[in-house]
C-alpha cells in the first residue's frame, strides 16, 4: 500500500504510518481515556460528599474507581497526549518528512489503543485491579488482595500496563532516532526548538525509566499468571517493588511535566513576542533534572527502613533537583517582563500552569525533608501536591490545544470561548485541589473521612464537576470550530519562529515541498541536486560508512496494515493470558499431590480457582495470529528512505536501524539489570548463604559453550553476507539456529529434571528467582530463533542479504547481547 486513502475513511486511520496522522490518533485516543478517568473521579468526589463510607460506592467499588483513575490519567492520558504533540510537530520542526520508521510509530499507537481496550475490559473480568495506582507489594498479588481482583481483572491491568510499556518502548525508539538523525541541514542539537529539545529529553528518560517498570511487570505478571513469589513472601518484597516502581516513577514525574515546559517555552515566547530568556541555561537545567531524576527516587520510600544516612542523601538530591527548576521558572518570568505579552487562550493556560507548579513545587518540599514526610506521607497533602504538580502539565497541554489548533485543522476558534475555558478550568482546578491541602489529615485511598473534613470534601466535589465542565466547554469551543470557524492562516500567531508555521495549515502530507535548510542560519526551502534525489550522495553530503542514503525525493510509503494486526493479536494474546492463573493453579495442585510438596503452595491462599475455557482458547488464537502477522509484516515491501541530507550528530557513522537496535538494547540492560538487581536483593534479603537452590551445573557451563560458539557463526555469517556467499551464509545461520536449539534443549532438560523432584518454580522464593531469570532469557533466545527462521526463509525464497548484509549486523548485535546476558546468568546460578 503506498497512497493513503482520503481522510474521510475509516481505512485511513487503520492503515496510515504518516506522522501527523499518527499524532491526532494519540490525541484523540488519550482525550478520550482523559473524560474515562475523569468520570471514575467524579464517582469517588462524590462518594467523598459525606463522611463516613456511607456514600455511593462499596469499599471495593471505591478502591477500582481511585485506582482505575490513577492508571488512566498518569498512563494512558498524560503521557499519550504529549505523545500526539511530539508525533504531529517534532518532524515539523526539525525539518523532516516523517519519524524513521513509521510503520513502528503506527505499531506505537495500536499498543497504546489496544493497552486501555484492555484495561476497560478488566472492568468486566470480576473487577479491575483495586490495590492503587502505585500496585504496592504485597497487595499486588492476589494472596492479599481482596477476592475479587484475585480474577482475571486484576491481571488483565498488569497486562494492559505491559503492553503499555511495549508502546511507550517503540515510540521512544523511534524519536530517539529521528531526533538525533533526521535534522534539516544545518539545525544543530542547540538550535532544535524548544518543544522539541523538552521531547528529546523526555524519550530518553522513558527509555530507561519505562524499561525499569517493565521489568517490575514483568516480575508482578509472573506472580499473578504462574504464581512465583517475587511479592508475596517477608523478605524484602515490599521494598523490592518500591525500588523498582519509583526508580521508574519519580522520572515519570518529569516523562509527563517536560512536554508540558516545551509547549510553555513556546508559547511564552510567541505570546511575549521575544525569545526565551536563558535558553542555553534553561536546556542545561533540564539536562540536569533529567539526569538528576534517576537518583531521587527514594525519597518515596522515607517511611520504609532505609537507613537514616541514605534517606538524608536522598533528601539532599531531592532539594537539589528543584534548583535548575527554579532557574527554568525565572527564565519564564523574566520572558514575560521583557516581552510584549498578549493574553491569549494558549497563553493564559502557560501561564496558569506556571502559577499551579510553583505552587505544587513549593508544596513538595515538604515532602522533601525526611521529619515533614513522616508527618505528610499517606495523607490528601501527598494528594493535593501530586495534583498540582502533574494536573499543572495538563493545563499547559490544554494551551498547547489551542496553540496548534490551527496548524492542525486549518480552523481558528473562538477567542472569548478559549478564554471562559480557561476561567472555568483555573477556578474549578483551585476548588477541587486546594481544599484538600486543608483536608491533609484525610488518609489517602481510603473510602471515608471524619466529619471535621466535611467543608474541604465538599467543596473539592463542587471543583471537580467545575474542572470537568471547563473540559466540555473546551470540547464545545472546538467542535464550533471545526464546524463554522474561519479558516487559520499559516502563521496566526504572527510571532510564531518555529518551522511548522512557515507551510500551510494544515501541512500537506508529505509536509515540504522542497527540502529545509538552515545552512543559511535561517530556515529556507532549498531544491536537491539530481545527484541527491536520484538516491545518490554529491561531494558535499557523502554518505556515511554503512549507510546508503536515499534522496528526499524517493517516493515513500504512508500505509500499511500490519501494525494494527500486530497490535490487535497482542492482545488477544494478553487477553487470554489474563485468565489462565486457575488452570496453572490446578496444574499446580496436581503436581504438588504427586511431589508430596503441598506445602510449596502457601502462595495460593484466597486465590480464585475458577477456571474459563475461553482464555486458554484466545491465548491460542492470539499467538497464532501475532506469529502471522509479524511474517506479514516482515515480508511487506515497505519504503521508509532515510534523509539524504541531514544533520547527524553525534551519529553521524551510525545508519538509523543501527541506531535504533543499539537504543532497543539499551532499554533491555536495564530490563535484565533490573531483573538481576531483583535476584541480587532478594538473596541479601533471605541470607546470601540461606540460598538452598541447586542447578546442574554441567547443563549451565555446557550452555555458556553452545552460546558462545552461537555468537561465533552469527560473526561468520556477517562475514559471509558481505562476501555474498548464499551457501556459506546459509550454513552459518542454519548452525546459530541449530545451537540455538541446543541451549533450549539442555535447558528444557534442565527444567524438566528439577519437575520430576517437584522443585517448581513455586517451590521457593529460589526457585521462583531461578525460573523467571533463566526463562526471561530463554524467551529472548526463542525470539532469536525465530528471527533466524524468517532470514532464513527469506535467503531460501529472494536471496536476501546479499546485496545488504546489514541485517545481518543487526541481528547479530541482538544475538551477542542474548550471549552476554547468559555470561552473567551462568555464574550467578549456577557457581555461586
């Protein structure tokens, strides 16, 4: 498919990978999770009118809504609706034709949509999970939970979290990539504007913090489908999870406020009519919080028993990380004092959240400081500075609304609409969060309050039906715009610098007709030579080691349909896998009656075992057609040609999928880091020589061999693809396949031995430690073989590889990973 069909369809928006496109998709979706969180808040606020735990919900009731709007409104709005930003402008303002790889960017979004589909269905699986947002150990695993989140609901919202995190993991991917290689010509890193830079710096702190949940889902997803006992034992798992979750956490703090910045960066300087004050200074502040925001995450942890000195340390790095903040709001300020402001919608919202986050900042230093946080922690204060802080980023993405409204759609709104908005969304944010500072004695997550409380209650209810009322007029304003309003001139707000106002709105699909340039120090629309867009390179722009640069002028692809299908067949299969925790129960319990090992099953205690059929049935259907839709999307003839021309540092010697499998492997580091640093704290937890797991260690050192050997016939298979040899290429990676079966085999021996001895995976926190480890890893070796199946198969079928062998590097550089890992496994489990 190389034409989109036109925007009116329906098949338009399954098939398209076009940026923009891509990007109103992720607004809508998340403007539509933003009115589904919102009403399971309006259903506790007024739960919350009278005191007592008499109001509309029951215990559980009220536990689903908190926790359900929690998850919603931090993960499938806030972020995504940054996410629809940085899709529809980053290409706009950096001068490129689209992200890098656009069918993975349409991948992105299918997992997103499909991860809340997920989390709605939970609803109707015996409930949704209820243990809060934060999914604190041990309440996480159902042995503690209530009896209705022991059902598949609870597990269905771990799995939508995961497939969430497999969205947020692909998109990253992809900008990262686009930001550093896909620059016009002559726009460095300094000059990049600032949204932009706010996104560059927010990706790549997902990379790393969204890896580190993913591993503590991925530990939690084992506890509730195959009942390990990461989190249901007293040996550190409670803090185990907490380590995991805020190292992931308090950088999601920032993942979700610095779009926010950029788009308050913007604005301020249009709406002042000058650049930002500062702005070398303000780029390396937020350098420095995004760096600093990996080494405060224990100040959520002050009430656990870390030691005084660390919690000190952490206090420090804490009020450290607010000084470059303070600078970014001085710049701000002093924007304002010297600029020539014109108070328009997007400009009130920027400087509403400028307002609002000085106030959410000034409020979390309190909590900063280890005494004050004794007193604070569990109480509405944590509630109302959260607020503050996080709803003070969505008041700066509603003004970035209206920013890009018309650029867009290609309509102007009504001023005196946009601005009663924002009265009625500043006054109704106040009433509904300021009295709950007033309320701070309220425990957090708990369904009623004493009757001192009332007045704050009360008026915080009224609030939020206010905030929600301002998010319908909002809603009105725009519809009445797409309607009947003026159509908007390229560049309306006059003093708008940024490159996406110099095309019409809204832009034509391919964005340029020409191709953009800064090499004057001015944007300038500049014809490529015949050399560049014919697909070859002049002397100027050479092209770079392993890479062939296609010309801007190659006609690219904007449609395929196999994203959906991939994302489509993911969730059948997580849909299914969701359910099938009484089957492995059952399995459990038979096993164990044959081991005489009945008391290894203590985890299962509360658990429900009532078995469903159909969820074996749709984890089946999912996985066959996940595996036809991956082969289809690995044979699809699909142009994405890189930018002959572009500003490339600091890659410059690096093509874009290099580049891309290099950030893939960055973020699995710290998936397997995390998952090792588990095992690691667990065993110090339990007594490093109370270990009692034993391992046949011939199996491991004769796997540690195999593997190396592996690494050996991928590099001889590079080597015979540059030589375009199809026999010796073929050979070479029939034997990593078959070595790669040897190592599944040991292991499936290895496993199947310690079975016959009734030593299961739920037979000890060792063993759970033992099995995830190794089978996480065994799950990366299975995935490798599958891609050696496919290139395979295409060598047989099209002689593939032999014109470029650059696949092969790339596999190669994930199958030396795969090794690597196992270098560090080996020891660890089996000399140790």
């Amino acid at each position: 498919m190389s034409d989109l069909p036109p925007q009116t369809t329906i098949k338009r928006w399954l098939v398209t990978t076009n940026h923009k496109d891509v990007g109103i998709l992720y607004i809508i979706t998340a403007l539509f999770f933003l009115l589904f969180g919102g009403v399971m808040a309006l259903l506790f606020r007024v739960h919350l009118w009278e005191p007592g735990g008499t109001g509309l919900l029951t215990g559980n009731q009220f536990n689903q809504a908190v926790t359900a709007h929690g998850l919603l409104m931090v993960f499938w709005f806030l972020s995504p609706i940054a996410t629809g930003f940085a899709n529809y402008l980053v290409p706009l303002q950096i001068g490129a034709k689209d992200l890098a790889f656009p069918r993975l960017n349409a991948l992105s979004y299918w997992f997103y949509l499909f991860s809340g589909i997920l989390l709605a269905i939970s609803f109707f699986q015996g409930g949704t999970y209820s243990g809060g947002w934060t999914l604190y150990a041990p309440l996480n695993v159902p042995t503690y939970t209530p009896a209705m989140e022991a059902t598949a609901g609870g597990t269905a919202t771990v799995l939508a979290l995961v497939l969430f995190v497999f969205s947020i993991t692909v998109g990253t991917v992809n900008f990262l990539v686009t930001i550093h290689r896909s620059r016009a010509e002559g726009l460095g890193l300094w000059n990049m504007p600032m949204f932009t830079w706010s996104w560059l710096l927010t990706v790549w702190m997902m990379l790393f913090a969204f890896a580190a949940l993913l591993a503590a889902l991925l530990l939690l997803s084992a506890d509730r489908l195959l009942i390990t006992q990461y989190f249901a034992t007293e040996q550190g798992s409670g803090l185990l999870w907490a380590h995991l979750f805020w190292f992931f956490g308090h950088p999601e703090v920032y993942i979700v406020f610095f779009p926010a910045l950029g788009i308050m960066f913007e604005t301020f300087q249009t709406f002042c009519g000058r650049r930002l004050v500062g702005r070398k200074w303000v780029i390396i502040a937020m350098v420095l919080v995004a760096v600093q925001s990996f080494l405060v995450w224990m100040h959520h942890m002050f009430l656990t028993t870390i030691n005084l000195e660390i919690k000190t340390l952490m206090m420090a790095t804490t009020i450290g990380i607010s000084l470059p903040f303070d600078l970014m709001v001085f710049a701000l300020i002093y924007t304002m004092v010297k600029g020539r402001v014109r108070f328009t919608t997007p400009f009130l919202f920027s400087l509403g959240a400028l307002v609002l986050f000085i106030l959410g900042g000034i409020t979390g230093v309190f909590l900063g400081a280890v005494v004050l946080d004794y007193e604070f922690r569990g109480t509405y204060w944590v509630v109302a500075h959260f607020h503050y802080v996080m709803v003070s980023g969505v008041t700066a993405l509603v003004g970035g609304l209206y920013y890009w409204w018309p650029k867009i759609t290609g309509k102007m709104y009504s001023e005196a609409l946009g601005k009663l908005n924002f009265a009625v969304y500043f006054i109704g944010f106040n009433m509904l969060y300021f009295p709950l500072f007033l309320a701070w004695e309220t425990p957090r997550r708990v369904f009623h309050f004493s009757e001192g409380m009332t007045p704050y209650h009360r008026v915080a209810t009224v609030g939020a039906f206010i905030l929600g009322a301002s998010f319908l007029i909002m809603f009105y304003t725009f519809a009445k715009s797409w309607v009947s309003g003026p159509d908007a001139p390229d560049n309306p707000w006059e003093f708008s610098r940024t490159a996406e106002w110099a095309i019409p709105s809204p832009p034509p699909l391919d964005n340029w007709s020409g191709r953009p340039s800064y090499a004057s120090g001015r944007l300038e629309f500049v014809e490529d030579s015949p050399a560049a867009t014919d697909g070859g390179v002049t002397q100027e722009h050479s092209a770079t080691g392993d890479e062939i640069a296609h010309g801007d002028g190659e006609h690219a692809d904007h449609a395929s349909i196999w994203p959906l299908g991939i994302g489509l067949g993911t969730f059948v299969l997580f849909l299914g896998l969701s359910g099938i925790t009484p089957f492995v129960i059952d399995f459990a319990e038979q096993a164990a009656a044959e081991t005489g090992t009945e008391d290894s099953l203590q985890n299962l205690i509360g658990m429900s075992t009532e078995a469903n059929i159909i969820y074996p049935i749709l984890t089946v259907v999912g996985l066959i057609l996940l595996t036809y839709v991956l082969f289809k999307f690995g044979v699809e003839d699909f142009n994405a040609p890189e930018m002959a021309i572009a500003e490339r540092w600091p890659f410059e010697g690096v093509g874009n999928t290099k580049f891309g499998v290099w950030v893939f492997l960055a973020s699995d580091i710290v998936v397997f880091g995390a998952v090792i640093g588990a095992f690691v704290f667990m065993r110090i937890h339990m007594g490093w020589g109370n270990w009692s797991l034993e391992t046949i260690q011939w199996a491991g050192l004769l796997n540690t061999y195999v593997l190396l050997t592996s690494s050996f016939t991928v590099i001889l298979a590079l080597v015979f693809a540059e030589r375009k040899n199809k026999k010796g290429l073929l050979a070479t990676m029939g034997a990593t396949l078959l070595l790669a079966t040897t190592f599944m085999g040991v292991k499936t021996y290895e496993y199947t031995s310690k079975f016959a001895e009734g030593q299961y995976w739920w037979y000890g926190l060792e063993y759970s430690i033992y099995y995830v480890t190794t089978g996480l890893h065994a799950l990366h070796v299975l995935l490798g073989m599958a891609i050696a199946i496919f290139m395979i198969y295409r060598i047989l079928s099209i002689d593939a590889y032999l014109e470029d062998h650059r696949p092969v590097e790339f596999f190669g550089l994930y199958w030396h990973f795969v090794d690597i890992v196992w270098v560090f496994l080996f020891p660890l489990f089996y000399l140790f």
